[in-house]
C-alpha cells in the first residue's frame, strides 16, 4: 500500500510553507500563481485530505450514521437503499451500523466509531 501523502510533501514539492497548503485545501484563497503551483503538487501527488483529521479540527463530520436493528431485514434493506439514493449527491457520507439491544450499547457503539 502507498503511503498517505502528506501536507509537507506537497508544500515541499510546490516549494511554500504548509501553511500555504493548508490555506488552499481548506478553500482560503491565496495568490493566484501560488495557488495553481500548489493544486499542481496536490496533482502531481495525488493528495487527497483526511476527514478524520478534518472533523476533529472543525468539531464536525460529514459522516451520518444509519443504526438498524437487522439489516437483513427487507424493509430495512429497502429503507437503506433509499437512504444512499439521498446521499450519493449529498457532501455526507452515510454509516450503517447494526443496532444493538439496548439505547445505552447504541450510543457507546457510535461514540467509538
């Protein structure tokens, strides 16, 4: 598997401070040419940005979760599908998780995804 690429390859590869770099993936703007050398790098690298990191910097996600009692089930199933219908043009992420027993185990489950 490849290595993640990192902020610091592609600001060392466009030659400006990952400040800069991060300026630009966060949607701050910057100085035209700078800017296009840095989406170059982001290319060139294949730097995709981690949502994770990201939504514990903002204190939020683009992740929903769907908690069913039994996915086999074919109303459920029937419902999952609409539900991805919805998000696939959505900027969220969908999560399905199977329901455990009780409302107390449901929430430590999703508290630790």
């Amino acid at each position: 598997m490849a290595e993640k690429v990192t902020l610091f390859a592609v600001a060392e590869r466009a030659g400006v401070s990952i400040a800069t770099v991060s300026r630009v993936v966060n949607g701050l703007t910057t100085n035209g040419p700078t800017e296009e050398k840095i989406r170059r790098a982001i290319d060139e690298l294949g730097y995709e940005p981690n949502s994770a990191a990201r939504a514990l910097r903002v204190n939020a996600s683009d992740q929903i979760c769907l908690a069913l009692p039994d996915l086999n089930n074919p109303v459920y199933q029937a419902m999952t599908r609409g539900v991805q219908r919805g998000f696939k043009l959505s900027k969220y992420r969908l999560m399905l998780s199977p329901s455990l027993s009780t409302t107390e185990e449901v929430i430590l489950q999703l508290s630790c995804s």
